[in-house]
C-alpha cells in the first residue's frame, strides 16, 4: 500500500519529538497501521534547525502554507502553536479536504467548534489526544474507552508546570516566587509563567474534556479560572497536617442545573491515588456512572510524550482513511447534530466543600461568633482546628466545611470579615473529596 | 439509520450489568454511537432470571446457539465464560459472520489465535476490552492509545481479589488464610479460590496484554505463574519497613533475550503509585519508548465497570461495522501478518531484584558466609537488616539485592541453604522497582 505522506507545521520540541519517533519506531508504526508513514514535508521559520530535527531526506520549506496545499501530503500536522497563523493553516488544510492532527489547545478550546464544523462538512478527521494532557490517552479514553458512560465528573491535574511548583511548596516549604525562580531556571515554567500559573492553560484542556464528556459545544471563555500565584505556603502546610494536598485542579461537574467548569486550587484528601501525582506528570480523575472512579497517569508534556499522541493520532486516521465519514469517531464524541446546550454555571453556583482560614484576636466569643455566621448561611462545619496564638495573642481558625453552594461561602466570609474580632481577610480554597 | 441488534449469551453478573447498562444509557449512547444500540435477544439457562435482568421487551432462549444463528443479531455478546461451549459459540458466531464482543479472559488467553484467525479470514471484528481489567480501557490504550510506542514493559495489578487480600493483610497483620475467608464472606472470592489467588487469572489477562504489547502470538502456556497463597504476613510487614509494598504483579518486559511473562507477588516502591493501589481496584503501569510511564487505574471487576468495557466495544464495533475490514484495528494490535515470534524467556532467565529472608543460627560468621556465597553468584547487596533475635538466640536476615538473573539467586539461595547456621529455606520474593 502507498505510505502516508505527513506534513508537518513547526518543528518546535513537540516537532522534533515527532519526527525523532516516527522515524526511530517506523518499524513499530507500520507493523501496527499496515503501511508506511513517513514525515513528507515539514514548515519551520529557522530551516537550519528543522534539518537538524527531521534528517536529510525530509522536503523542508519555510511556509507552512507550502505543506497545506501540497497535493500529495495525506495528513496535516499542526504544531506551530496559538490561535492566529495556525487557525487560518487548520482551516485552509481543512478547505484542501486534508486530515488534521494538532496538539494545540488553545485552538481547539477558542475555535474548535467552527474547527469541527468545517472539518464534518468536508468530511475529514481533525485529531488531537496531544492536546490534553500530553501522551496520556486521555482523549481516546473519554471519546471510545468510556463510551458506555454517563460521565459525571472530571477532575485533572492538566499543568505540569503548576503541579512542580506545588509540589516543591509541600516538599521543601519554599514559597511561590522561590520555587517559580527555580522553575524557570530547569525550563519548567516559561519567563511569562501567567499562561501556566493562573490557569490559563488548564482551562482550554479542561474546556476540551467538558466538551467531549457532556457532549457540548466548547465553551472556554465561561470557565472558571483562578490560579496558584497567590497561595501561601502555609495553608499547604495546614491542609498536609488535616490529611490533604493542594493541587490546581481542571473541575468539570454535570449537575442537575448545569455544568460546572472550573479550574483553581483545590485541597484533595491524600488517600486519593491524584493527591499523589507529583511534580510535572498530569493524572486526570475520571467517574462514570457505570466504570465508577478511573485514573490515567503519565507524562503531561515534552518532546517524546507528545509526540507519542501526535503519532498515535496519525495512526489513527491513517486507520480511518478511506472509511466512511460517519462511522468515524465524532470529533466531541457526540454525533454533531446531538450536541446539548446545557449551561454553564458561574462560579457563584457551584457546589463545594471550603477550606477557610481566619485571623481572629483571641478572645472569648470570636469562635461563637463565626460558628454562628456560618449556621445562619446553612454551612456546616466538618473539622475545626485552631493553630496555636502568636506573640500578639491572636490566633488562626481553619474550618472545613461541609459541600455548600460558593455564594453561601461568600455571603458568610462577608459576614465573618466584618467581626470586629477578625484580622484580615478570610483565606478561602475549595475542598474536593472526589469520593461522590 | 436501523438500530443495531445485540444478542447477548450469558446473564449472569455482567450479563445483567450490560442489559443494565444498555437500557440506562441509551440515550448517550446512541448520542454518541449515532444510531440506536438494542439488546434483541438473551440465553440464558435460568429463564426467570433472566427475564428479571433484561425486562419485558426482549427475547429470551435457553439455547445459546439460537443467538448466534439468529439471522438479525449484529453483534453476538459472550458472557457465558470459560473455553468449552463459550468456544464452540464464539466459532459458529463468527463463521455466521457476526462480530463477537466478549469478556472471557480464558477463551482469548488459551485459544486467540486460533479465535482471531477465524475472525480474520471472515473479516469480523472480536473485541475485548472486558477481558482485562474490567472496565479500565487498557485495551484500548494500548493497541491505539500507545500505538507510536515500543512498549518496553507492563506491570499490573490485575486481580482484584488478591488485592484485596493483600491490602487487608498489610492493613490488618492478618494471615492469608484469614482474610480469604473474609473475602469470601464478601463475595470477593470464590468459594474455591485458586483460579484467582494462584495468578491463573492474573496470568490469562497479562497473556494478553503481552501479545498486543509486543506484537506476539498469545502465549499463556508460558505464562510463569506463582499466587500469594505461600505469603508469610512477616514479609508483608518487613518490605514495608523497607519502604515496599507487597502486590501480586502481572508482569511482561521485552528484553534482548526474550519476552519476560510472568506473575508473582513483588515488592514494589511505597513511592510508587500503583503500590497503592487498595482492595480490589485494578491499575496497569505501562512503559513505552516515547511517552515514558503511564498508569491506568479502576475496578477490575463487578458488574457495571465490567459492563462499561462491553458496552464501549459494541460502540466501537458498531462504528466500524461498515468499514472495510482493513482499516480497523487489528485484533492483536499489529498486522496479523506482521506478529514476531519472539521466544518467552524461562523463568530462571528472568532479571529481577529480590527480597530474601534467611533464618541464622546468631553467631558470627553466618553473615560474612551469606554475603560470600552472594557475591560469588554475581549478586550485589543494596540492603541488609539482621531482624532482633528471638529467644532461641536464632535471628532473621532480609537482605535486598540488585538486579540479577534469577539462577543465580537459585544458584545463591541452595549454597545459602546447605549452611549449617542456616534454619529452614530461604524466603525469596521478586522486587520490581518499575522506574526503568
């Protein structure tokens, strides 16, 4: 059979790994997909450093638009990245009747569904697994392993960096900006760390995942995004002392109202298996009505990680080629015309349990006083600890409170904040415990 | 589009769970599937029984081969299990031309070439995503998930009921023959529990996943098999002073001798995520070239998380009913023309680090003897503790080797024994530290 002609669209460190594993396992590739596929042409600004990455037997071009319209390339790869050049590629690849793979999620979170839109009416494949959460399978998962699913909730850690800098707070104490320096410095956050560590990122994979669980449309810009910048090391440490870690979390929750969609920092009990992903790996949670509770773990960025999904994605439209556009999998899982408007829920609306930490003078009557301004928002309280007064005779309350609408929490650290007895503002964290 | 006939041949647990599932979620289902997924007809021998799990609407026959020869089934379901009549029917079902969803192990373990290439030569699909790890996709993910890998090794956690009995064991100090009468009480073992405590199920399920890894022949009569029946709850309790848990480990590694296929119980890393992995959950930890390590994790058994994998193949055999036979996935993940013959290794040929535990007469010289006698097999010591002496002035040496290859440990372990300061045999256990 003829082989698979790929044209790759930047040859960045996921393009590098992608031709380094193309090429290092083609035996392994086409024993699995019964033909050959080979890197046919590849795009990349600086064409010295491409040759370097693809070999010498690969057509190399500095505009991608060359690999777009080539008549014989099969499979567009897109991995230059943002949602200005390469959404005019995807769309032109798509117009050219050509089959896509991309890891870019922004793309897809911001443009995917006219992404989908185009690719169903031209009847092509647009494939991207290594656009969440690196080589874990995670895509696959969702879309066909849990197929027979009502999915009810998911719950990941989708940043790697994120999840280094937290887990350098828990194991060395360190504060934020410490461990974010170090970061940079072994090339795990960028000089701009915001996309990573204020959720930016999380969110589109979260979007992405929301999408294909609940069979809506993509919905990025109504999610939830709060991110690690400001925690202070010591509610880690108080959480770790009740049995808990703090990790930042892509949420998404089907609810009898509505989905939630919300990506912050969120204390998970340490008996939980995704307490226990530390430093860069990804891990995301995942229930399903029948299956129940499933994790899938692995490496959530890289060169080789990725491309072992960019790869496995060519592999699978390869597989698909000339099969019939409706018995391939639908790009959001759902058939198009069986897409659900449900609504999103603003961050007021969720359901959550709290961790809260108040400053309070240590005097008789404060402990009454925010017990009773809880009561009176119908928040109960599961744990309860005061950590020991400091030199001014003041004094830390941690409360965990019991699951509760967020807008009751607020209304109620409102109320607390404005207690004369009460220093500060009140800190206040959600508290999953992922057994429900 | 004309809804897809199932006939489904067993209601038993899982029968019961897929008619469960099928019924509950047929709405998402056929949201995603794009047309609409019936069960049609059901055998089953006890007819009330079965009538009480499928309803009203479907037809019931005590005779399985009136499913498989019924002109308007689809996709024939076997749930009957074992590999007697389970195989007679899944043969004529095929030579009927019918697609076969099942989840018996056993069948596939003991007969899958000879299933998959009746299958082959009759362009019908055999999916089997149940058969390993209940409703985990582990299938999945590695005949599609992994498909740009070189898979250099799995290890699983694949029988829910030795977990069991090892988690309550360690959590407990409990003995074997204690928790197994528990577990039995609980209904998570079997009133004659070989099958599952001796590793011949845990055997069947890596069989498998080793063929779809690798790209070889099912091989299970090679399957090196060893339970947790012998487990002394003293090493339990010694490898977690050591920083190990104790797991019955499906194990299957691709070295440049051989195929490595065997399942025992292991020490493995306390740091390790699938060593805490509790009761009877199942995890697969999976190494590939390019993504590194991943995890896969949830219940490996019950009926609705077993019935979530069936249903997930009939969606995925339904989505491919019209493609032509090429272009799925092949049964045993690579081109069944292009499967190798790599030869299993025995066991004694394995590489493995160990745990041995040697009961000595306390009196000098017996350590510098042990330690002779190790280095003279080529066995170097990464960890030796000398447990207190009990009243008899004898005491308890654990000792933690390197990697080695098992006959020299034999070879080791008899030299050991003939020592007069030695009492009794020697403990040995296989100690994987999975991050290779």
């Amino acid at each position: 059979m003829k082989p698979i002609n790929i044209g790759l669209m930047g040859v960045g460190t996921v393009g590098g790994g992608t031709a380094t594993v193309l090429k290092r396992n083609a035996e392994e590739i086409s024993r699995r997909a019964g033909r050959e596929i080979r890197l046919f042409i590849a795009a990349n600004r600086d064409l010295a450093k491409a040759r370097e990455a693809v070999g010498p037997d690969v057509t190399l071009v500095d505009d991608a638009m060359q690999v777009v319209q080539h008549p014989e390339v099969d499979i567009v790869v897109e991995l230059i990245g943002g949602d200005t050049v390469a959404k005019s590629l995807v769309l032109q690849a798509i117009a050219n009747g050509k089959h896509v793979v991309t890891a870019n999620k922004k793309l897809l979170a911001v443009h995917g569904n006219e992404i989908f839109a185009r690719a169903q009416e031209k009847g092509v494949m647009v494939a991207f697994e290594a656009a969440v959460a690196g080589g874990i399978p995670i895509i696959k998962a969702l879309r066909e392993g849990l197929s027979a699913n009502r999915i009810e909730w998911i719950a990941g850690i989708i940043n790697g960096t994120s999840n280094f800098i937290l887990t350098e707070m828990r194991e060395k104490g360190a504060s934020f900006s410490d461990v974010l320096s170090e970061a940079q410095r072994l090339g795990y956050a960028e000089a701009d760390p915001t996309f990573d560590v204020e959720g930016h990122d999380a969110g589109h994979k979260l979007s992405i995942m929301a999408a294909i669980a609940f069979g809506i449309p993509m919905q990025f810009d109504k999610c939830y995004l709060e991110g690690i910048s400001k925690l202070d090391g010591r509610d880690i440490r108080y959480a770790e002392e009740l049995g808990y870690r703090v990790k930042l979390l892509g949420l998404t929750r089907r609810t009898e109202h509505g989905i939630e969609l919300r990506v912050h920092p969120a204390l998970i009990p340490e008996r939980q298996l995704i307490a226990n992903v530390n430093g860069v790996m990804n891990a995301v949670y995942v229930k399903g009505d029948a299956i129940g509770p499933t994790l899938y773990y692995g490496a959530g960025a890289g060169a080789l990680p990725t491309a072992s999904a960019v790869v496995a994605d060519i592999v699978d439209v390869t597989r698909l080629l000339t099969a019939d556009p409706e018995h391939r999998v639908p790009h959001l899982a759902f058939q198009p015309n069986q897409l659900k408007d449900l609504p999103i829920l603003p961050i007021e609306e969720i359901t959550s349990s709290y961790y809260l930490r108040i400053g309070a003078a240590d005097r008789a009557g404060v402990l009454a006083n925010i017990t009773r301004l809880l009561a009176e928002n119908g928040i109960s309280i599961e744990a309860l600890i005061q950590k020991g007064s400091t030199s001014d005779s003041s004094a830390e309350i941690v409360i965990l409170t019991h699951r509760v609408k967020e807008k009751h929490v607020n209304a109620a650290i409102g109320a607390i904040e404005a207690l004369d007895s009460v220093v500060g503002k009140v800190v206040r964290l959600r508290m999953e415990e992922l057994n429900d």
